[in-house]
C-alpha cells in the first residue's frame, strides 16, 4: 500500500491521508485515497489485464462528448486510473429513475455518421470490437453477436453447439429488427452498480462500455437485470418515442450482454442463451 501511495502523491502533487479498500473492479483493485486536503478520489489498480487507460478513454469521451454525469479521469494508464470521488449510491426511487430516463435519452441524442466507434472499447474488461459500420444491423450481427459467441466458445464457456444456432438467428435479423434512423451514443453498461443516486438525482455512471448504436440495446439491458422500472421506461417515452415492437425483440438483443456473461461466468447463463434461442425458434 505504501507504494501505491507513493505512487499517487507523485502523480497528484499531493500527500495521501489514507487508502482504504471499495468493492467492486472485474481487472483489479478499487481503492478510495484520501489526499492532504480532505479530498478523495477513486483509484483503480489492474492485476494482468492492464486497460484501465480504455476506461479512462471512455469517460473522458463522455465528458466531452455528452452532459451525462461521470467522474473527472485525474490520470489514466493501463495499469492506474484515478477520478474524482463521486457521492451516491445505487438505490433508485422514482424521481431518481424519472432523471436517469432524461439523462440516457439525452444521449441518445448524440450521434454519428457510423456505427462503431473511433477505437475499440472494453465491457466487463473484455474486449469489445467497434469498427465503423453503415449498418446497425451488421454491426450488431458481426461485431456483437457472432464476435462475442465465438470468444465465449474459445474460452471453454460456450458449447460448441450453439455457435450454429447463434449464426442461424443472426442471419435472419432483419425478421424481427430495424435499422434505426441514426446512431445513438450508448453508455454500454446500464447496470445497477455503475449508477449512482443521491437526493432524487442520478449523482454519476461509471463504468462504460461505449459506442454508437441503437438505443433499444441499451433499453433492453435495462430490463435484463431491472437496472430501473416502470418509472424509468415512463419518463422515457416521454421524450423518445419507442416502438410497440421493442417489448417483442428486446431479448434478441440482450443476447449480447447474456453472451459476455457466459464468457465471463459460464454456468447459468448459458440456460439463458439457450432459451432466447427456442424462444425465436433456434
């Protein structure tokens, strides 16, 4: 630890109070460091998989891209990533989920030319391919479906008898998607521990996994792990209009994050892959 805080005061130009430990972090280790002024930020240690410098890429490009709320990237390295310290927790009542329905669809409201993104991104601190792409509906096919497939496969995760059945099911997308009218900047991880809340507002997202898509991925995760309710999905159509046909084809695209997770976890969320399968008829 001494090290670390060694480390940190050479960096931040400050002396450090105190380290204690926070949970969470998939590639390392979450420390809050306390400096001379009382100040605190977040510090992020990697183990083996040195990224942190994608993470900081992404909230330094929400930051400048968008008014979503994230922490200041202090300093970021594929080892060490430090940001400003972030009050909040992730609970949310209705006027929280009301403000994070005004703040995604905000976003969503960014665009671009392309699908993708500049440069690749992480999510869950794997890779994630995002070559510019005219078409949503092959960048989802091919740099989200069959990509993640394949790496659950080669990691042991994945049966191999599912690789057919994921490419029959994204060879006929077109049956149940459309391509959106634009792109639409996406944070990428909507799940509950990457939000925080305090006093009725969204506070901060953390974690991203960012690029330009379509918003209905980013809806249907929500409802994967009941990030937010009926009172976020309310606040929602207030402002973007979503079609009748996202409740029916919502679990064709959550078949992404369920993919990271069997590369992640394995066990059962390769149930979970296989019944969205049966249920489109794979």
């Amino acid at each position: 630890m001494s090290s670390l805080a060694t480390k940190l005061e050479h960096i931040l130009g400050q002396s450090i109070k105190q380290i204690t430990p926070l949970h969470g972090g998939m590639i390392g280790e979450v420390y809050q460091a306390t400096l001379e002024n009382e100040e605190r930020v977040v510090v992020k240690v990697a183990s083996s998989n040195k990224t942190l410098d994608i993470e900081g890429y992404m909230l330094i490009y929400l930051k400048e891209h968008s008014s979503l709320p994230v922490p200041d990237v202090l300093h970021h390295a594929p080892d060490l990533l430090i940001m400003t310290f972030v009050e909040g927790q992730s609970v949310f009542n209705t006027p929280s989920q009301a403000h994070a329905a005004e703040l995604l669809a905000e976003l969503h409201q960014i665009t671009a030319p392309r699908y993708g993104l500049e440069r690749d991104t992480l999510i869950g601190g794997l890779h994630q391919p995002n070559p510019p792409t005219d078409s949503w509906l092959a960048f989802f096919r091919d740099s989200r479906l069959l990509y993640m497939a394949k790496v659950a496969y080669k990691a042991g995760r994945l049966p191999m008898e599912f690789l057919p059945r994921i490419e029959k099911l994204a060879g006929c997308l077109t049956n149940w998607l459309d391509e959106p009218d634009k792109p639409a900047l996406l944070h990428g991880d909507v799940w509950t521990t990457n939000i925080l809340a305090k006093n009725n507002r969204i506070t901060a997202f953390l974690d991203p996994a960012i690029y330009y898509g379509h918003l209905e991925i980013e809806l249907a995760f929500i409802t994967l792990f009941n990030t937010f309710d009926a009172p976020f999905f309310e606040s929602y159509r207030e402002i973007h209009t979503l079609s009748p046909a996202f409740w029916e084809r919502r679990d064709i695209y959550n078949l992404y994050p369920l993919l990271v997770h069997v590369r992640l976890f394995g066990g059962g969320y390769v149930v979970s892959v296989d019944r969205v399968l049966r249920q489109y008829g794979f």
